[in-house]
C-alpha cells in the first residue's frame, strides 16, 4: 500500500504557528537549521498523537521510538541538514519538538501557505518549556554584550596603562613580514629627510677631489663614498678609488690617517674600512686581503701596522677588518681558493675572539687587554654590527642581550667616546695616541638593526621604540651643518640601511 508523503514548508509553518521553536531550531547566527522536510504523513500522525499523552517524557519517548526502529524508515533514514553549516540533527529531534508543542498534525503537515503579515506570538510562560528556552537564549546575548563591554573596557584600561603609541607599536610588529621594521610614516618620513640632506653634504665633499682639493683624506674619501655609493654616477666611483690607492703608504701597503704621514703613522682599521669599499664597489683587490691576512695575530688585529703585540689588540681594528673581509668573501670577488679558504678561516679566527673579549654580554672595550679603558657603545655597536652582517656569526644571542642592555636613552647626532691610549714602542716611549673620536649613534642604530630578527615580540617591541625614539630627535634637524665630514658620512650610512629595511605602518 502507497503511503502518503508530504513535504513540509518548515521555515514558514514555523514563522506562522511556532515562533517559540526558533529558539530550538535556529542556529547561534540565527540561520535555520532546515528549511523544508518530506516525510510519511500517515505514519508521522499516527506517532504525534500517542506521544501527547506522555509529554513529560517526550523527549525520552521519542529517542526509545528511533532507538528500537520504531520510527518509519522513510522518516528515521532522514535529516535535517543546514545547507550553510553542514551540521545535522537527528529527526527525532523535530518529532519531541512537535509534540511539546502540541501541534495538530494536519496543521503541522498540511498547513503549507500562510499569509504574508505573521501574527504576534502570545508571551511564552516563564515556566514552560519554550519560556525557559527563550530565557536561556536572553541571557547568552546578555552573556556576549557582556563580553564585549568586557573587552572594550580591556582596551581602554591598557590605553591608560601603557600608552597608544605602544599598542599601535605592538600591532605594527605583529603585522610586519620576516626583516621589516615597522617605522611609524612620521619617523620614516623624518629618516629620508634627514637622508636627502646628509647625501647633499657628502656629495658635496667628494666634489671637491674633482677640483683638484686633498681637503678629504683616503680615510674620510672611504667613509663619504660608503655612504653615498647609491646615489652617485658610476663614472665618478673609479675616480675616488684611485685617490684612495694614490694614498697608500707603499712600504707598507696601508693607510695613515692623514696623508702627510709616514707608514709608523699607520692604522690597521683604515685598512678595513678601504677593503669593505672595495667589496662595494665590486672591484677586486686581493693583494690588500693578502696584506690585511698577514697581520692577523691569533684571530685580532693591532689598531696599529707597526706595533702590534698583543696587548695593542683592537676591537675597532678587528671589527672593521672582519666586515671589510665579509664583504669581499661574500661578493665572490676572486677565483683564488685558497684566498678564499683563508678569508673564511680568518673570519671564523675574528668573530671567535671578538666573542671571547666581551664583557657584561653585549659590551667591549677598544683595547680589551688594556684594562683602564671603558666600556665603549660606539665600539660594542660595531662589534655587533660586523657579528651580525651577512655571513651571520653563530653568536647570535649577543643581539638579544644588546638590546635588552638598551635604557631608552636618546643619542644626539654629536654624542661622541674619546678614550685615551698610549702605544709604547719597544723602548717604552710613547710612540702613537690612540685619541680618535667615536661617535656612538650611528654604530648603535646599526647594532639595534641587525639585531632585530633574532629577537621575540618584546625584544622587537624594546628595538623598534629604540630606533624610532633616536631616529625622531632634534638633533638630526642640523646633522648636515654643524658636524665633521667623516661624522655627516657615518650617520648616513647607519640611516640608508634603516631606510632599506623599513617600511611604514599607520
């Protein structure tokens, strides 16, 4: 025998004679859980009808009926399904739901147009089953405005607390991809004026070579052409170079600081800093790593050519060394093997030693075998500056305890380290003074910067307000005008590679 099968307008039977059983049968989004149904009219009715006489224990009744197969397998094998969400619900689900509220079947099966203006639903009763269903559902929404309010409340509190700057600091890291530094626009657009004006200064002394002017030594010729590298011709990069080499010391194969003076005058470092030019430049000179490998003495470097016992080790000569003889290596510039074995033997020899002499973790001395001179944060931020450069040292947790060493403190343009060191010839007269000036800022902005991957959130968080609070001060407006050459060509070059990592974050 045929049964009768009907399909049922569910959303609508609902919005008509039930509105109580949204509250069962919606979702938390208020997406239907169904909106229509086929099932066996006759079997269906035949099952509402006994089941209302024992509504206490209908919910109970109607899972025993699907548990022991008394449900029609045209009804039991199907479900309700929630295109939207995927989710299912049993079918005996719905039966309980209709006999709760003791629906008629005919109007519950049958009743399939309904009028377009729905009627207002009378009140539930509190105690009811549907009155507490509804309540229930009252107080999630008032759970979750709850929570909301609570978050709200939250936010402002760690405004008060902390300040908005460090909240949007702390998002701008968060969002910003692997070897960016999230500026603030107003910092980054202070960084590139203060770049577009240093770059006329520097560009300006150079100029003066071509007229024929020796007001720039090899040494300060080094250090503008370093900074401005990217922003002059390439007709011109040959010509400092030459001014450079005219300048060498030819006993010796090195430099002095000033080019009156004789090969006893002579630094080490000023060697580091013309090879490091030459890696940038792309132009090979090996004989200058050969020289600078000669002298090399048990991983470190004398700040001076002549006198070089080991208590004259410099931190400053070995650290501009290294970086000078990383950028060679790492630029391919020779097809020697066996100078290339060296250089990397060499670099492995002066990061070793430059770990061995720190001092609190992240600090060193120039001379750290000369105990009265002081801790200096112009030379540790070379230091790790020229760890941290590509090839990268294994020392990498000296980034995370050299910016935890970091006070807030913001560096004018002009701070400067002047430590005193005499150098003793063999007879034990003064020979050479090491008095040179070191300008603190650009070389601990190096430092923070190539420090910042190596770091966690907080350690990113204790960097960036660093760097931004120093890049952002007074003191950069006059940096082109009130300074030495060589001090205008440091600052650029520390400032043009914060330029090249950062990116801006509103």
């Amino acid at each position: 025998m045929d049964q009768e099968t009907i399909a049922i307008d569910w959303e609508a039977w609902c919005k008509e004679n039930a509105p109580q059983m949204w509250a069962l049968i919606y979702n938390s989004d208020r997406t239907p859980l169904a909106t229509s149904l086929s099932v066996d009219k006759a079997q269906l009715t035949k099952l509402i009808n006994s089941q209302r006489k024992s509504k206490s224990s209908m919910e109970a009744r109607s899972a025993d009926l699907a548990d022991q197969g008394k449900i029609p397998s045209s009804f039991s094998a199907r479900t309700i399904t929630n295109a939207q969400k995927g989710k299912k619900i049993e079918a005996r689900k719905i039966i309980s739901i209709a006999i709760m509220l003791e629906a008629s079947p005919d109007q519950l099966l049958t009743n399939n147009k309904f009028r377009t203006t729905q009627p207002q639903p009378a009140p539930a009763s509190p105690n009811s089953h549907s009155g507490v269903t509804v309540r229930k559902h009252a107080m999630r929404a008032s759970k979750g405005l709850g929570l909301y309010m609570i978050a709200i409340l939250v936010l402002v509190v760690l405004c008060a607390l902390v300040g908005w700057k460090s909240i949007d600091r702390a998002s701008r890291i968060l969002t910003a991809e692997v070897g960016q530094i999230p500026l603030r626009k107003s910092n980054l657009k202070s960084l590139l004026n203060t770049k577009e004006r240093l770059n006329l200064s520097c560009i300006q002394d150079l100029s003066s070579l071509d007229e024929g002017a020796e007001t720039l030594t090899a040494w300060s010729t080094t250090q503008a052409y370093l900074a401005v590298r990217d922003e002059i011709d390439d007709i011109m990069v040959p010509k400092l170079l030459n001014y450079i080499e005219a300048k060498k010391l030819l006993d010796c194969g090195c430099w002095a600081e000033l080019n009156s003076e004789k090969s006893e005058d002579a630094w080490n470092f000023i060697s580091g800093w013309i090879l490091f030019a030459y890696a940038k430049a792309g132009i090979k000179n090996d004989g200058l790593v050969n020289n600078i490998l000669y002298l090399q003495s048990r991983g470190a470097w004398a700040s001076s050519y002549k006198y070089r016992s080991q208590e004259y080790q410099s931190t400053y000569s070995t650290a501009w060394i290294l970086l000078g003889l990383k950028a060679y290596y790492k630029a391919s510039l020779t097809n020697d093997e066996i100078l290339n074995n060296r250089m990397k033997n060499s670099i492995r020899d002066a990061e070793r030693w430059l770990y061995l002499k720190k001092e609190g973790g992240s600090l060193w001395r120039l001379y750290p075998n000369i105990r009265k001179n002081r801790v200096s944060m112009s030379i540790s931020g070379l230091v790790i500056y020229a760890l941290n450069v590509e090839p990268a040292s294994e020392y990498q947790e000296i980034s995370r305890l050299w910016v935890n060493s970091l006070k807030g403190e913001i560096y004018s343009v002009g701070e400067s380290e002047r430590p005193h060191v005499e150098i003793y010839d063999e007879k034990g007269a003064v020979a050479l003074i090491d008095d040179f000036t070191y300008i603190v800022l650009p070389w601990m902005t190096l430092a923070t910067l190539e420090s910042y991957n190596d770091l966690d959130f907080w350690g990113k968080f204790t960097a960036l307000s660093w760097l931004e609070s120093n890049i952002n001060q007074n003191s950069m407006q006059s940096a082109d005008k009130d300074f030495n050459n060589w001090w205008r060509a440091e600052l650029l070059f520390s400032l043009n590679e914060v330029a090249k990592k950062a990116i801006y974050l509103q």
